[in-house]
C-alpha cells in the first residue's frame, strides 16, 4: 500500500505503463512474463438460472436439478420466490434450512430473488409482476421480498423479475434495497431498453436470458437436445454469453434430469467455456474485470484487479485485441497500480 500515491497518480501510471509495452511489444514478446494477475481466456461465458424456487410444489425436483449442478460441479442461480399465497416462504417449515442443506452441497449456488409472489399483476408487455404498478407499491414489493429472502438464506444482490418483464419503477426499488443485478430476458430488453446484450441502465447491470429449456408450457415438454446444442453453439461461435433459464418443475421424471445433466456436460465438453452465476457476472463485468473482445472474453477472477484503463475505454476491443496479438494479455500494469472502478469485496 503506498499511501502518498493518488488515484490519478496511479492511473497516469498504468496508462504510460501499457503505452510503454504497447510500443515495445513488437519487439519484446516476452513481457509477458512481467509479474501480473492471471488474466484467463475465453470463448464463451455461461450461466444457468432456475426459476420458481418455492415450497410445497415438487421437492424431489428441485433436489435432482441441482444434484445435477452439484455432481457437475457447475454454479447455478437459483431464483426463489419470497411469497406463496400470501405467507413468506420461511414460514414452511423446513423449506428454507433444505435450502441452506443445497447450499452446502453446492457451494457456487447463488440466491436471487423471484419477483414478489409469482403473481400477473399487470398487462405490461404482455404479463407483470411489477411493470406498471405504483412506484411505492413496487418498492414495499421489493423490501419485503428482499427481507424474507434474507431471513431465508442470506442477503442477495441479484433479481429474476417474474415473467422476465420489469420497468423503470422496479429498477429504482431494486437499487434502493441493495440490488446491482437484473435477468430479464433478451426480448424483452431489446423492446424496453434496445440492448439486447448484458449493459447497465438505471444504475444496475442487466444479464437477459437467451434461451429457454422449455419447448411447451401447457405440457413441459423440453426443447429437442439437438435445437439446444444449436442454440449453444451459435452462442459459442460467436464468442457470446450464453444464459439458460431453467423451471425446476419442469424435470419432473428421471428422463429430463438426465436430459438437463447430458446439456451441462456438452457444454463442458467445449474449450474456453467460463461458468459462472449472474451476480458474479455482474461484479466482474462492472468492476473492469472481464472484458468482451471481437471472439470472447478477458477474466480476472477477484481479487485480481480492474484491467488496465485504457483497456476499458469504450474501444475496449481494439486494444484488447491488439495487446493479446502482442502476447500481453493484459498484464501491461499490475493490479495495484490501478485505481479500482468499484470495490470487489462488497
Ligand atoms: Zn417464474
């Protein structure tokens, strides 16, 4: 820690380091092994979101999807629903310390909270929960929720709207209770917002789904493996994000649990694939840790440091691309030269 050094001395700092490398690159291929924070590459990031986590309603279920995530060692976002006819959900007995029993094993479980109490309150963009309702309404919707949530199994900074629709109002309540996450889905981001990839708005970052493991809601009848693969590998190809939404219930016999655990392992299957939950998606992406370029991703795991600034700077991809065709990869300043965009330790 050097405390006479600014924060702009810093950045002045790292920024005439990476210019320095830049310009000796060519050269010097081997700068590379300047001591720096393990910046790894990827093709493509993947997360899985359950929704409908509640309750009374198909335990062995939500015990098989997540022996699923668990056996294969892949994190998983599980949104719960706070509220199940009208009564918190820590009020059904053993439903929440079943939780925590998850938890322990499956430690790269994260919490999200689903919505207020599943119901469709309004007809914004087709179905909400909370989209056109009364800003007040909204953020009593959201405290409350957000405190049984907490009692349940602990705080979370993640929100999986019901219906995958939300609006401003939502937004604002999920900031004032803590919240720096969003998934809604990319249709109904792209209408709303006109972005269809992970982008902040309304001082959260917001993770739409891509893709949905359902192909009938009347029967819970699952997509075809082989459409599933495709829609995966596009993502892959593309160097994308790819974020499946799964519905616990809907693996209701052993057949579709072995469905769910041969798509996990054919995503595994493919190199360069980070796995990661939205929230820590999330952090990283805002924190200056995880860059997008032109075929994948740049990731530092936390604790490693923002990338460099420059690198960060809207035309991240160009020079992200040029310092990895000159072996740098990023590691042009070390972590502590860089003044941290946000805190990784919240
Ligand atoms: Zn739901």
């Amino acid at each position: 820690m050097t405390g006479e050094t600014t924060g702009s001395q810093r950045f002045l700092a790292a920024t005439f380091a990476v210019l320095l490398l830049s310009t000796a690159a060519t050269a010097t291929v081997s700068a590379s092994t300047t001591a720096g924070p393990a910046t790894l590459e990827y093709r493509s990031i993947v997360i899985f979101r359950t929704d409908d986590v509640q309750p009374w309603y198909r335990a062995d279920a939500l015990d098989a999807v997540n022996g699923v995530f668990a056996a294969e060692d892949v994190p998983v976002t599980h949104a719960v629903i706070p509220t199940i006819d009208g009564k918190p959900v820590t009020a059904s007995g053993d439903f929440c310390s079943r939780l925590r029993a998850m938890q322990a094993e499956n430690s790269n479980i994260e919490w999200a909270l689903h919505g207020y109490d599943h119901g469709a309150k309004t007809a914004f963009y087709g179905r909400s929960e909370f989209g056109g309702l009364p800003a007040d309404r909204q953020r009593e919707m959201v405290a409350e929720g957000h405190r049984t949530l907490t009692d349940c199994v602990g705080p979370t900074k993640t929100f999986v709207p019901q219906f995958n629709t939300h609006d401003h109002n939502t937004t604002r309540a999920l900031r004032e209770s803590g919240y720096t996450v969003v998934s809604a889905n990319r249709w109904f981001d792209r209408t709303y917002y006109g972005e269809g990839e992970p982008f902040v708005a309304d001082g959260v970052v917001h993770v739409p789904s891509s893709e949905p493991f359902v192909a009938n809601w009347t029967t819970n009848r699952l997509r075809d493996p082989a459409a599933l693969h495709a829609s995966f590998e596009s993502a892959y190809d593309d160097g994308e994000l790819y974020v499946q939404m799964l519905h616990y219930p809907t693996f209701s016999d052993e057949r579709k649990v072995e469905q769910l655990r041969s798509f996990v392992q054919f995503v595994k299957a493919h190199d360069g694939v980070k796995f990661t939950t939205l929230g820590e998606f999330a952090q990283a992406y805002r924190s200056g840790r995880l860059l997008k370029t032109s075929d994948g991703w740049l990731y530092r795991e936390q604790g490693h440091g923002a990338f460099p600034r420059p690198l960060v700077a809207s035309e991240s991809s160009w020079w992200v691309r040029d310092l990895r065709a000159n072996g740098l990869r990023g590691e042009a300043a070390d972590a502590d030269e860089l003044e941290p965009t946000e805190s990784d330790d919240e």
